[in-house]
C-alpha cells in the first residue's frame, strides 16, 4: 500500500510512501515492506482514483511540454469515462495550462541527439608512445547514454582493434535509472557509462539498498488495487528533464486526493527526484529543461590545415556541426584529438575525395508540407526544397517550421497515436490505434494493428492480449512416460501446447524429452510410474558456450530434479540435434545479437585508367626525315630501362654538314572501359653529354610524335643550347593526345643528338659530341571523368564489438551493384541548384616551357618559363613569364616557337654574296660596323685622295690606288672592323659583298 497522509481536502498532499500490505483473501493488514515474493498482478479490480498520464512533446521552437491526459474518477463497478486531454504543463516553469495543448505541438526527437567523433592513440609497436591513430564513433541519445557505433582508421568499412591504447582517452561518465520488475517486485536500476564501458547496479525502492534480482527481469506490467472509499489516493506522474551538468532528473507530477466522484485538482508540480532516487519537494531546478540539444542531427567532419605555410596539407583537425529543424548548420565545435581543447586552423586546404554529409527533413510553410534536403561540401552549407515527390522544386512561402500536429482545419482532422507494448497471445505484436479529437480532446480506441503483418482490425485487440513480456504462445508440460503394455516405460515425453490469436489451444504436439524432436508414442502417454528409473523430473534449456575468442556455441541443457525435494541433481548437455556436447567455454545465458546499421554514399573509382604502356623500338627516319640522321642499334635497351650510348662521329653524313644518332619507339597502352576520351603521355631520359668537344648551338632533344614528322610533334624538350662536356640532365616531355590513338600505338617517342657538327663561322672548328642515355620512363593516364558511378554502402556492425557484420552495395535505386573498381568517397562537386555558383578562381597552374631568339638569327638561344592560370571553366589566362628555374621574372626579347631546330638537325643551308657600290665625295664617309655580314671591300681614289683609318691607325688612300679586304671562306668568319673610308680632296668610290642565306 503506497499511501500519502490524508488531508483536508484542497490541501496539497504529503509525499508519497509504502505503509504496508493487505492480504485481499483474509483481509489482513502488515505494517512495513511488502513480502519478498510479491510482483504485479493481472489488470483488474476498480479505482475510484482518476487516471492521468503525461506525455512529452515538442514545440516547434524544440521546448518541451507535458500533455496531461485523466479519466475522472468512477464508482466501483461502474465503467470508467473517456480520458480526456485537461491540458498541459510546462515542465520548467511547473505551471499547468488547461485546455487543447498549443497548436505547434508535435512528437519529440527519439533518434540520436549528437554524435561525436573522438580521434584516439595507439601505441602498435609496444615503446610506450604513440604510433598510429584511430577514430571512435559515439551516438549521444536523450536519455544520456552513449553508444559506441564504429572503430575504424582511414576506411569507415574496415573494423580497427586497438593494440594498446595511450592516453587519448577523455571519457565522461553518463547515467540514467529506471524501475524494473523481477519475480519479487519493482526495483530500480541504475546504469553508469564510463570511458566506453556500461555498467550498472540494482537497488530497492529507495535508492540504497542493494537488491538481489530473482527471475526474469522486466517492464513492470499494469495493475491496481481494491476499492477504496473515502479520500482516494493522488495520481502521480514523472517525466525525465536534463540540468546544465547533463545529469537526468524525473519532474513528479501529482493530482491531489478527491472524493469519489468529485472532480479532481488540475495536477501539479510537487517536486523531483535526482538519479541517486533523492525526492526533493517545490519546483524544479533552475537549470532543468528539455533533454534536447535543438540538433536533429550532428555531422563530424575531419578536415586539412596547412601549419607551415607551404601549401601542403600537414595537419587534421575535427569540425562538429549542428543541423537544425530549419535547415541551417552551425559550426559547434572544432578540435583536433581532445573534443575538450578547441583547434583554430592556421590555413585550411583541401583534402583528397572532400567531405560530403547530407539530411532530408519534411518542413511546412504557409502552402503546406515540403522537403529540404540539406548538403553539407568543403565547409559549406546548403539546401534545396522540394515538393514530397523530391523532384519538383518547391518555392518557400511564409515562415518555414517543422509541421504542426494540426495543419488544416480542425474540422476536417483529427489525430491518431498508437500504444507499443502489447501481444496476442501466440506472440505477435500489435499497436492499438487511439485517436484523439482536436476540438474536444476526447480520445477513442479505433483499432489495432498486427505489426507483422501490417493488417488494420477495427475494434478491441483480441482476447488473451497481454504485455509483450508475458507470451505464453507455446508453453510445454512436465515430464510424462510412453508406457508399452508390459509396464515397461520406452521414452520421455513432454507435452506442447501452442495457443491461437484468441487465447485459445490451437495444436498439441508431443515431444521427445532428449531430442526435441515430435515424439511418436508406441504405448501409452501416462504419468512415469514412481519406481520407474526415469521417474526424476528434466527440465531443458537453451544455454550458449562463450569460447575465448568470442565464438558462441547454443546448446541444450538437461538439468535433473530429486523427486521428493525437487532439488537439482545432475544434468546433461546435448548439441541442439540432440548428440551429446561437452562445453569449453564459459556457459551462460544467450544473447541476441545487437546489430546497427549505417548507410554511406560512395563512388566506384576505376582502376584501369594507369596501365602500364608497352615501348617498342621502331626506325626513327619517319619521326626524323633529314639527311643527317643515323639510326642506333640496340636502342630497345634504352627503352627498357637500360642504358644507350651515342658515339661521337667523325665527320658529316655525305653532302651534309653533321651527323645526328636517333633512336625511336612506339607507345602503346591498353583503353580502359571507360574515357574521356583523351590520355597524358609522359616520357623523360637522363643524358650525359660525353664530349670532347662542347656542343654547338641546338645539340640534341627528346619529343613526342601523333604521326611522322615534325608537324605532328605534340611535345618537345631541348638539352641546353652550346650543351658543355660532362652536362648531366633529365629531359622530360608530356602531352595529351587522343585515347583511341594511344590504344592504336599511333604514338612515338624519339631522341636525337648531334654526333659531328661542322657549322663553319657559327661554332668554329666542327664539333665532337658523344651522349650517353638512360633511365628512360613513359607514363600514361586515362581521363576518367564521369567514370566514378554513385552507389549506396549498408555497413551493419555488431553494436557491442564494432566489428563489421554485412557490407551490402545497392545503386541509388536500391538495386544490387557490384563495384568494379576501388570504393571510396565521391570528390565533392560545388555548384548545383541548391546554392551560388562559387567564383571561377584558377584550378590548375602550368609551366609552359618557351623559347627566345636573342641574337636575331631566328633560332632559340635562351630558354625561359611562362605560367598559364586554367580555371574551372578552362579558360586558361598567362601569369608572367620566369627564368628558367622561375629564380626571377624574365624579358623575352624575342619569342621563337621552341620547335625550330638548328641547321644541322635539317638540310645544309645555302648562303649567297649580296654586292654594293657607293661613292664618296666631299664629307661623305663609310663604315663597316653597319654591315655585320661583310665579306669583301675594294676602295679606289679617283681625281684626290682619301683617308682610311683600321685597327692600326689612319692613313692615306692616295689618286689611283685600290685597297682590298676579304675573308678566306664563307664558313670561317666574317669581316670584322674598325674599317673606316672617307674622301678627302676627290671621289672615293667603295665596292663591297655582304653574306646572305639564300
């Protein structure tokens, strides 16, 4: 008996308290506790205390509140009123408001209130420091238990076991207490969770003392006591509210005492109780409100920061960020290992495969319900509304909320809930359907619902329907005999009954006691005869063997019972096909399996866009046309890898004036299934240059051919004009060329170096170079774009263990996929309908080699650097031009196209004389500086004198004489000043040749 102290009726009521107990059949009262064996009892009797329950809902702006429901009290005997919802209270503030509950009330968040995600130490190599890191997944839930989800490093799909934890570890204790009901009564049980680790102890009803479970624990079920007369007894409630501190409180509720029939007080709030089971009189602690976060969900991201400024990702840090009810993000936390330190990122930088998180919520505007789907890339968020097919933008009118319960006219709706909790009687769970009208308040039983099937009954659930925690589908007998007419007993057998929907016995099936197996009699089912051998009872039961490993085995234990003391005796295992077992584990009760389910969108990235290409020697003539060039044996073992030598010549090739040593291969690479339709070839070589002699001009280059000849060159790289001896360098060429090209073996490479160049005045004396090759690499990649197909990834994982139970792939449709390539994050895209095109900023920086002709004779000579800015729409915008080695900014005087090769890499040019005349009277005088190809000059005096003035001087150049300069050959030099001729008294007349190319 629970019993509050009477008081003068309108008075508030003393806390509540157990005085005693009632024997109902003798009528006896006992002061003190009840009897140890005592538990909840069937529903049945009367009351004539009003019911009243509370339940909490949600507003739209995330407070909660109490809808307060009572039925009145009624005589014995007499049948109870419709409950009824009074109104409603608000749990902070403890005032109760009559009436319909606010019209933005709906259900409550159950699912998880935050997630964190923890980075922890690993010390794998046993030095006592730390050597690895790993991630935790926690899931945060109302009720202030934390559940670990996933252990993992990189790859979320791939379970990661610790070696030896170091301290990384900031675990935080949570609890929570509920009353249960074993064979002797309600308890409380007290859970603890600590550092990852559940826990909990039982005690009695008041907090303290140890309790001792006996039977089968459970949720207490319904019951009731007799009729009552005069003051009735108040009705209590409690609803959980969460402090500042995180701690749990229950908020109690009470209605005051009534007589019966009168109408009880509107219900109150008369104090609280701490986890520790302490009641505490008056209003609820300031600090106490909603156990709600205000987040409907919780996105961790793990993101990149640059500390040394070099542009480079070099540190990882954590953002934790809130998704609210309306489709905003907050930032909530950013850290890096400690969630407890906050982490300011010097200069965050992108991350390969960017993080990508994603929640779809049903919100409602002045037009009605829609869909948000919120987006969350590089650090962004964003959302796009849709109407509820998610195809059809929806354009957002009014003020956008969460739905309220009433979003039409109350007329025209009313609102349903369901009760969980209850059976038929073979097991099956159901849902009762109440509904309750939004103008009265009055609530109806319309129905309920067979949750395995789905099927809708109107009216009241079946006879026989009980808690889920009491089936009694299939119950067995005790143990019976198969007796043969000798009165020989030839078996065991137990009796089965199995029960309809209705409550009813629906089959009886007879079993064999050792095997459970159907039991065929060959006699007579009798009660075993008491001298019989097998006379003692078996009782059976499903126990599991826990190896060390954590294999678990079920097997079947017969335990055996003295006759006259019932006390257990013996028992025997058997396997579940009824052989007989012997356990080497730890035996104890089974468990179902706790399993948890996570879905991840991913991409299937092809593999097959890096083949490794196949290089074949082939003839250079048709990638090097000219009469100097000279194939080179033996080349495949440059193209393998190996090392080539190019020897020196000793003299030009017939009719030429050099020798050039060539060497070609094909590139060929198999397509993968997929393209873009074009492949980055990349070749390079190391040369040395072997001497004796130092190069002249263009020595030698490595380039890369869609076809013969030069104009088919797509790529081209130069060793260093004048290249001197012992000059060591890579020479590197790349290009994009078509995929069908490549896959062809349309593609070539081709070295050639100068081996004897005789470029008469260019470089004088002709020139000797030998070169030595090697460690030459081609490379080769696909442009796979819009190859990476969306999938979805089911990860189920044990929820105990972490371990990775199922992984299963299925298309966005929700059809089964195969991956075909590497699993991994999709590359975040920007853009989109939902959010601002972001600025086209530079995505890609290129090195374009260039070349400059310095010396105006129309070949390169200097070799310099241009950077080209490509943005995201491909326009590609020049940065400046560079040094070589981009040491400093760099003037081209001339710009040459770096393709244009010297003389001796093509035919022997032909050079001419041009002839001039001038003559020279009075002042009039001539100089050889202006001519830089001079080759000849004849001056004569006619009617006076002149004066000539060289590098030794002036002196006269007299009536009648002729002075005449020329060089020996066109290929030696050229004619070369100081030459000054002027005319003095007469006419000095000037004849002189310049060189020409033709």
């Amino acid at each position: 008996m629970v019993q509050s102290a009477c008081a003068a009726c309108g008075d508030p009521a003393a806390d509540p308290a157990v005085a005693g107990w009632i024997d109902p059949a003798t009528g006896t009262y006992t002061l003190g506790a009840a009897p140890a064996d005592a538990g909840p009892c069937a529903i049945g009797g009367c009351s004539c205390s009003p019911s009243i329950a509370t339940a909490p809902m949600c507003r739209a702006d995330g407070t909660t509140v109490l809808v307060v429901v009572r039925s009145d009290c009624a005589d014995c005997d007499a049948a109870a009123s419709a409950p009824t919802v009074i109104g409603w209270i608000d749990p902070v503030a403890g005032v109760f408001t009559p009436g319909a509950v606010p019209s933005d009330v709906g259900p409550c968040t159950t699912d998880c209130i935050d997630t964190v995600c923890r980075q922890l130490c690993d010390d794998t190599d046993g030095d006592g420091t730390a050597d690895a890191t790993y991630s935790e997944l926690y899931c945060i839930k109302a009720d202030g238990t934390a559940e670990l989800i996933l252990t993992y490093q990189d790859d979320p799909t791939v379970p990661y076991t610790p070696v030896a934890p170091v301290d990384c570890t900031y675990g935080c204790p949570e609890s929570e207490t509920v009353t249960l009901c074993d064979a002797s009564g309600p308890f409380l049980r007290r859970y603890t969770w600590l550092d990852g680790t559940a826990s909990y102890v039982d005690v009695a009803l008041d907090g303290t003392t140890p309790h001792v479970v006996t039977g089968t624990v459970g949720v207490c079920a319904s019951g009731g006591t007799g009729p009552t007369t005069g003051c009735c007894a108040p009705s209590i409630a409690s609803t959980p509210l969460c402090r500042a501190d995180g701690s749990t409180v229950l908020l109690v509720v009470r209605s005051g005492c009534a007589d019966c029939g009168a109408t009880p007080d509107d219900p109150a709030v008369v104090g609280w109780l701490d986890a520790a089971g302490v009641f505490t009189a008056g209003p609820a602690p300031a600090d106490a409100g909603p156990c709600t976060s205000g987040c409907l969900d919780t996105v961790c991201r793990t993101r990149c920061d640059d500390t040394d400024g070099d542009g480079a990702a070099d540190a990882t840090y954590s953002e934790l960020w809130c998704i609210h009810a309306d489709g905003s993000a907050d930032l909530v936390l950013t850290y890096q290992d400690d969630p407890s330190t906050p982490y300011t990122p010097t200069a965050p930088v992108d991350c390969e495969f960017g993080p990508y998180a994603s929640q779809a919520l049903t919100l409602c505007d002045d037009s009605g319900p829609f869909l948000r789907a919120y987006t969350w890339t590089g650090g962004v968020a964003s959302f796009e509304d849709t109407e509820l097919d998610g195809t059809t933008p929806h354009v957002v009118t009014g003020t956008a909320g969460i739905c309220p319960v009433e979003a039409t006219a109350c007329a025209d709706q009313t609102t349903p809930a369901a009760t969980l909790g209850l059976c038929l009687a073979d097991g099956t769970p159901i849902a009762v359907v109440v509904t309750r009208d939004c103008d009265t308040g009055t609530v109806t039983q319309d129905g309920w619902i067979n949750l395995t099937t789905g099927t809708y009954s109107a009216g009241a659930p079946p006879a026989g329907t009980q808690a889920c925690g009491d089936s009694r589908s299939i119950q067995v007998s005790g143990t019976f005999c198969d007796v043969d007419t000798a009165g020989d007993v030839v078996g065991l057998v137990l009796i089965e009954y199995s029960y309809a929907s209705d409550g009813t016995i629906d089959t009886v099936r007879l079993v064999d006691a050792t095997t459970g197996t159907t039991y065929t009699p060959t006699g007579t089912i009798t009660v075993c005869p008491a001298d019989a051998e097998t006379a003692t009872d078996l009782d059976l039961t499903v126990l599991c063997d826990v190896q060390a490993d954590g294999t678990v085995t079920p097997f079947v234990r017969d335990y055996r019972r003295d006759p006259a003391s019932g006390q257990i005796n013996g028992h025997t295992d058997y396997t579940l096909d009824g052989a007989p077992y012997t356990p080497a584990g730890t035996v104890g009760q089974c468990a179902e399996p706790c399993r948890n389910a996570s879905t991840l969108l991913l991409c299937d990235l092809p593999t097959d866009g890096v083949p490794d290409p196949t290089v074949t020697d082939t003839p250079g003539a048709p990638y090097y046309p000219y009469t100097t060039g000279v194939a080179t044996a033996g080349a495949q073992t440059l193209w393998d890898g190996g090392t080539l030598t190019l020897p020196d010549a000793a003299g030009p090739q017939p009719g030429t004036g050099g020798t050039v040593r060539t060497a070609a291969a094909v590139i060929q690479a198999p397509r993968p299934v997929c393209d873009a339709g074009t492949a980055h070839v990349t070749v390079q070589v190391d040369v040395t240059q072997l001497g004796p002699d130092v190069g002249c001009r263009v020595t030698g280059f490595l380039g890369l051919y869609n076809g013969p000849g030069d104009a088919n060159r797509v790529a081209l790289a130069l060793a260093p004009p004048n290249t001197p001896v012992g000059w060591s360098g890579t020479l590197t060429a790349e290009a994009d060329v078509p995929a069908a090209d490549l896959a062809a073996g349309n593609i070539a490479v081709l070295v050639a170096f100068d081996a004897y160049d005789d470029s008469g005045a260019a470089c004088p004396p002709p020139r000797r170079t030998g070169w030595q090759l090697s460690q030459f690499d081609a490379t080769v990649v696909y442009d796979q774009t819009g190859c990476a197909p969306q999938f979805l990834r089911s990860i189920t994982t044990d929820c105990e263990t972490g371990a990775v139970t199922a992984v299963t792939d299925t298309t966005l449709d929700g059809q089964p996929y195969t991956v075909t390539g590497q699993a991994a994050q999709c590359t975040a895209a920007g853009g989109g309908a939902c959010c601002p095109e972001q600025p086209c900023l530079a995505q890609t920086v290129i090195e374009a080699c260039r070349c400059d002709d310095t010396d105006a004779d129309g070949l390169p000579d200097v070799g310099y650097v241009e950077l080209l800015a490509v943005d995201c729409a491909g326009t590609v915008t020049s940065l400046g031009t560079y040094t070589d080695g981009l040491t400093g900014p760099y003037t081209p005087v001339s710009p040459v196209n770096c393709n244009t090769l010297g003389d001796e890499e093509g035919a022997e040019p032909a050079f001419g004389a041009q002839a001039h005349r001038v003559e020279l009277t009075g002042a009039a005088t001539w100089t050889a500086a202006a001519w830089p190809t001079l080759q000849s000059v004849t001056a004569v005096a006619h009617g006076g004198t002149g004066t000539i003035t060289t590098a030794d001087g002036p002196s006269t150049l007299h009536q009648g004489e002729a002075a005449t300069w020329s060089i020996a050959r066109d290929e030696d030099a050229r004619l070369t000043g100081p030459l000054v001729i002027a005319a003095d008294t007469g006419t000095v007349t000037v004849t002189f040749t310049t060189g020409v190319q033709l």
